[in-house]
C-alpha cells in the first residue's frame, strides 16, 4: 500500500456523490486534493471515510467504578440518556478514556456514536464501487481541540461542527453556500449558534481562541467580521491539517464492520505475492520429498528382498535371525573348508593392515581374532579396513583390528 484516499463523506452522501478528498502518499504527505464524485476520484491502495458530525455523534460519558467486563451495559445505559433512537441500532466506539477525578474508581470515556443503517449504507456503496473502505473515522475525532482553543470546521457538507474543549462535540446544519460577499454573515450566525449551545451544555468560559477549519477559505474581511459575531479570536487553517490527523483518528471499522482484507489493501495486499510464492515454493519442496521418500522405500524393498533370496540359497531351512551375521560366519567356515583364510586369521587381518597403511607393522601381537599393531606412521583413513568387514580402533601409532561382529 503505497497510497491512501481520504474523503470526507457528507451527510447526503451519496446522493450528493460530491466530496472533498486528498490523496496521501505511504508518510501522509498530501499528493492531490479536490473536490470530486467518486468516477473522479484517483486510485489508492487504501481508502478512509472521514464521516461528517451530522451522521456522528461524539458524546462524553461517566461511568462509576465497575470491572471493565461490567462496563458495556454502563455504557448503554449513559448513551440512552443522550440519545433519540434505540441504542439497539448504534454503533458505538470508545475513542479515549482516563480517570474521573470527581469519582474515585470512575472512568471518563469519549465515545462516537453512528447509527448501524447509515454506516452500513457508506460501507455497502464504497465495496459498489469497488473501493472497499480500510478506515472510517468521525470527522470531528480529528479536531484536537483543548479547553484553551476550541475548533470549528466547514467542510462543505452542509452543517458546521464546533468541538467545544476535548469532550463532546455539536452540530447544526450550514445554510447553502452564497458568494464571498455574503458567506461571512451566514457562518457568523451559525458559529456563534453553535458556541451558544456549547456553553449553555457545559457552563464555563468561553475560551480566547477558536480555530476555523474550513474547505472555502474567507478573506481578511470576513474573518474580522466572524470574530466581531462570535466575541472571539478567530484564526483560520484549511484542510490540509486534518487528513493526516485522520490516520490518529479511532476507526469505527470494528466488529460487524471490520474489513475483511483484500487483494488490495493493507498489509496482505503488500505480502500476497511473496506470501503465494512462498507456498508454492513449500508444496514443491513437499512433493520432492514424498516421491523421494516413496523411492527409498522401495529401493529398501528391493535390498532387502534380494538379502532374503541370498540368505535362503546360501543357509536354506535355517531361520533368518541376524542375516548379514549368518552369513558372514557361513563364509568363513566355507573358507576353511576349503583350506582358505578367515576374515579373523593372522594373515587375513595383516594382509588388510598392509594395504590400508602400504607398509609393515613395527610390532604385531595376535590373539583370535584380533591383531593388534604398532604402526610405522598413523594409519590415514579406516575406511578401506571397514570395506573388508574388519572393525579398527586407533591410538596414535597402534591400531586394533578385528572382523565386525
């Protein structure tokens, strides 16, 4: 995945196909942005839907002392108070969470609610479009706003949201666009209705500062004529800022909605290649091994099958117990008989010894049937000694030998 695809869906969506997007590189680098329906889109290795505040709602919520297993009925029971609809139909993620300082043991927790049908919807359309979603995040999870400076933003979804502090967020419905010369007094209002319903919902001070986030930037003019509206200083930023916030957002992508991995996205879309050669590479080394194993077992047989058919001509009606050992006692005797050498005689064992070691011994002492001797020069190899059936153990210059039993 070399590229992402961030997009903010707007509350019509997709009906109003339009949204604002930009194009991310691997390091969240804006390559493109725009404003476009989806068949004007560029393509990405993955995609994040940044949901507006209108489809979002981002509650803050208290939560007594209880076990974290004990938790999500707590947290329904909070999100009933806040909502219209049945909380059976939400979906519900925990964004952030820390201590509640006013009740020891309690848990503060940040939380985004969507409604099932809707994500659902923006899901089911991004998979139409062959553009399966990697990411979905609330718009307004990616405004970091503190107690100090509250932000706002106007993305061009038709509503504004204004995120009064690090907890909870509001949003009312933008009216349309007009030109410039009239967008300042249309923003004016519906910001400072929104600051009116953040402070009537958390009495405190509004603060100095707010941040302005918006997708159509305003003039100079228009600023100053927002702050005089909203009794507050009032700065401006554009877009930029928030699409790499979106990757730090929480993604609403779990449970029911996890997305499944694809050929395309993630990091099996990176791995699919090596991972499939790979086990190419192991089903061959598989199937080499089985035929080999196959091979040796019947050359095994085979061996083993001729041993029996020797061992039957040379000893018949004689049980078959320790057959190379019959049968290399069978041969000395039929050496004797016929006035030859044994493997285990004097001659035979100094005969081998002179030529694995190419000269006499310095010494010799025989006791059947082992020699041992005392060797010139240390004997090279006892490889051609096993190869006549004798067993050699050396100790520097003296060497033992004697038949294998």
């Amino acid at each position: 995945m070399n590229t992402r695809l961030a997009l903010i869906i707007p509350e019509r969506w997709p009906d109003q196909p339009d949204c604002e997007w930009a194009l991310l590189d691997r390091d969240g680098r804006i390559v493109e942005h725009g404003r476009s329906a989806p068949s004007h889109w560029p393509n990405a290795g993955e995609h994040v839907a940044l949901i507006d505040g209108a489809d979002c709602l981002l509650a803050a919520l208290r939560v007594p002392p209880s076990k974290r297993r004990d938790r999500l009925p707590l947290i329904r029971y909070a999100l009933e108070a806040r909502l219209a609809r049945d909380i059976d139909h939400e979906h519900v993620t925990i964004t952030s969470e820390r201590a509640d300082e006013e009740q020891p043991g309690g848990r503060r927790l940040l939380a985004v609610v969507i409604a099932h049908a809707r994500l659902r919807q923006i899901c089911a359309q991004f998979e139409a479009l062959r553009r399966p979603l990697g990411r979905a995040v609330a718009l307004v999870d990616c405004l970091p706003a503190t107690t100090t400076c509250w932000q706002a933003i106007d993305a061009g979804t038709g509503s504004l949201s204004l995120r009064a502090g690090p907890d909870g967020a509001i949003t009312v419905d933008m009216p349309p666009h007009t030109p410039s010369t009239t967008a300042a007094p249309a923003r004016g209002d519906t910001l400072a209705c929104a600051l009116t319903l953040a402070t009537m919902a958390e009495p405190a001070q509004q603060p100095a500062e707010l941040v302005f986030t918006t997708a159509t930037p305003l003039t100079d003019a228009e600023m100053t004529l927002l702050s005089r509206q909203c009794a507050m200083e009032i700065s401006q930023c554009s877009l930029d800022g928030l699409w790499g916030r979106s990757l730090l957002a929480a993604n609403l992508l779990h449970g029911p909605f996890a997305p499944a991995a694809s050929a395309g996205t993630g990091i099996w879309g990176a791995l699919r290649l090596p991972a499939a050669l790979a086990g190419a590479a192991t089903l061959i080394a598989g199937i080499a091994l089985a035929v080999g194993i196959a091979v040796d077992r019947n050359t095994v047989a085979e061996l083993e099958g001729r041993e029996r058919a020797i061992f039957a001509d040379a000893l018949p009606a004689t049980p078959a117990i320790a057959p190379q050992l019959q049968l290399r006692r069978a041969l000395d005797e039929a050496r004797r008989d016929h006035g030859l050498l044994s493997a285990g005689d004097l001659l035979a064992l100094l005969q081998a010894l002179i030529e694995a070691n190419g000269s006499l011994p310095l010494q010799m002492a025989y006791r059947t049937p082992r020699l041992e001797a005392e060797l010139a020069s240390p004997l090279p190899a006892t490889a051609p000694l096993a190869h006549r059936g004798l067993s050699a153990r050396l100790e520097g210059h003296r060497i033992h030998l004697q038949p294998q039993p």
